[in-house]
C-alpha cells in the first residue's frame, strides 16, 4: 500500500518525537535517576555482632562535565537518610583520560577541572554520614589523574583512603577489618600487603575492579564491594550489555557474586562515562545488610 505524503510525513515526524524522546531518557533522565537496591547478604561464621550491619556502597562518581555536584550531594543525602552503618566508597570519584590531551579534555572536562572536580568529589563525601564510619579505596580514573591529590581531597573529609591496606573498626565489641586493595588496572592489587596482620572470620574488602574475584583464594568470609563496570551503562533486553570494561565480559556486570566463603557485590555507580547515556541499567545506591547463615 502507498502512502499519501502527508501520512508518510506524520509518520515520519512521530519517529522523530520517539526517537527524541528515548535520547531525551537516555542522555538526560535515566542517568540521574538513581535507585536504591536493598540486598540481604547471608555469612556463614559471621560474628554475632555484625548480624544485621548494614552497609551503603557508593562506587564511580565520576565528577566531571557530564556528573554534576548537585547531583552527587542529591545522592549523599538520599544514603544518608538511610542511616547505614558503614558507608563503603569504591573509587573513580572523577572522570579522566589515560591518555589525556586535547581528547581527554573535550571527551572528559578535565584537564585545567580535574583539581576542582576532585574537590567536589570530597566536599560531597564529607557530608557522608554513618554510625561506624566512612570508608574508601582508589578507581583507576584517579589514578589517571592523580592518585595522590585525590587521596588528599578525600582525607580532608576524615575518610581514610585504604590503598592495598586495611584498618579496623569496632562494632559491638568484635573487630572489623576493612581492607582497602589498590585498582587492578593502575596500582595494582597486593592481597599480601593489604591483610598483613589479618586474623579474622570476616572482613569487608573495598575493590574497585571485581576481575581480581574470578582467582580469589583468600581464606575465611568477606564481603568484596566492587563497581568499575557501571553495569555497562547500557543493558539491552535479552541480550544485556554489550559492552562492560572487563576481561570477563558481562560476568561480573552487576550484582552479588559467591566463591567459596567470599562474596562480592558488584554496583552500578551513580556516575558514568563517556558516552554518557545510561539504558536499563539505572545508577545505584546499594545498602546490603549482613544476616547471619
């Protein structure tokens, strides 16, 4: 059947309010309407006093042109109202380019920001609140920029930066260690190092990269809290996405993983990257709760 031109033209003019409409949700509203997922997280031999610990993940801020600070202390203060009792940070608390250069700056806004985006990245975190503490370890878009000055903007928060070390915290009187291990694609990560002195049943381990779950031989149970993938960004039905920054593929996208005692929940972040568009995939604030097995 032919079409008239100016039914030809209706049509064609409602593709482009559908297709509008579906950059519009991609580019400008998915991407910043976060979610809070709640996951009950079973242990076996966990100590009594952590039974019903609850922690809020936050991981890949990614400040910069396309993440802005409003939205990030927006995000704060939705995990605070859930007044977790440990808030774990992941990493990436900027976006910028291992490469640099002219592209970097275009692509990422960094460059002559990155100083003032890691600013804001430890300005948000230091409204952060949680009854035992605030933790956080290193992603490798920091250590692309600089590893140190954002260590140090996020320190002037009071939150410890656990690179391939561990501290301690005391929770109804039984020790939790919390181990911080170094970004798998810059620093390096150094298990030997970061549990020197560990002797535990249980710890919770920050690591931005979750590939280091697929070999992980750590004896006794840990939580592993992990993002660096954003659950691709983009998830298709069916077929889910196509592209995360991983060597295992969609492995480990997204979710909760187990391997032997060890646990990992991988988040999908409350930033992104370029591109920067989000499908089916919202960014997350993930508030699990230790339950004993």
């Amino acid at each position: 059947m032919l079409l008239s031109r100016r039914t030809f033209l209706k049509r064609l003019a409602a593709s482009g309010v559908v297709v509008a409409a579906g950059g519009a949700y991609t580019f400008w509203l998915e991407p910043r309407h976060v979610a809070v997922t709640r996951t009950d997280v079973p242990v076996h031999g966990l100590p009594a006093a952590f039974n019903n610990l609850t922690i809020a993940h936050l991981t890949d801020l990614h400040r910069s042109r396309y993440v802005s600070r409003e939205y990030l202390e927006r995000c704060i203060e939705i995990t605070n109202a859930l007044q977790p009792d440990i808030i774990a940070c992941t990493g990436d608390y900027i976006s910028h380019s291992r490469r640099g250069g002219t592209r970097g700056r275009l692509v990422y806004g960094d460059g002559d920001n990155a100083h003032q985006y890691a600013r804001d990245a430890g300005d948000c975190l230091a409204q952060a609140r949680a009854k035992y503490g605030v933790f956080a370890s290193l992603g490798n878009h920091d250590h692309w920029f600089d590893a140190g000055v954002v260590t140090r903007e996020i320190e002037k928060a009071g939150i410890p930066v656990l690179r391939n070390a561990g501290t301690t915290v005391r929770i109804n009187g039984e020790t939790l260690p919390v181990i911080g291990l170094g970004d798998l694609w810059s620093e390096g990560v150094n298990i030997d190092r970061a549990f020197a002195g560990v002797d535990a049943p249980f710890s919770l381990v920050l690591m931005h990269n979750p590939d280091t779950f697929e070999h992980w031989s750590r004896p006794c149970a840990h939580l592993i809290l992990s993002g660096h993938t954003h659950g691709g960004q983009v998830s298709l039905p069916v077929v889910g996405p196509p592209i995360v920054p991983s060597q295992y593929g969609a492995k480990y996208a997204q979710g909760l993983f187990q391997r032997g005692d060890a646990q990992m929940y991988v988040s999908r972040g409350l930033g992104l990257i370029w591109p920067p568009v989000r499908f089916n995939c919202r960014p997350e604030i993930a508030l699990l709760r230790l339950q004993s097995a």
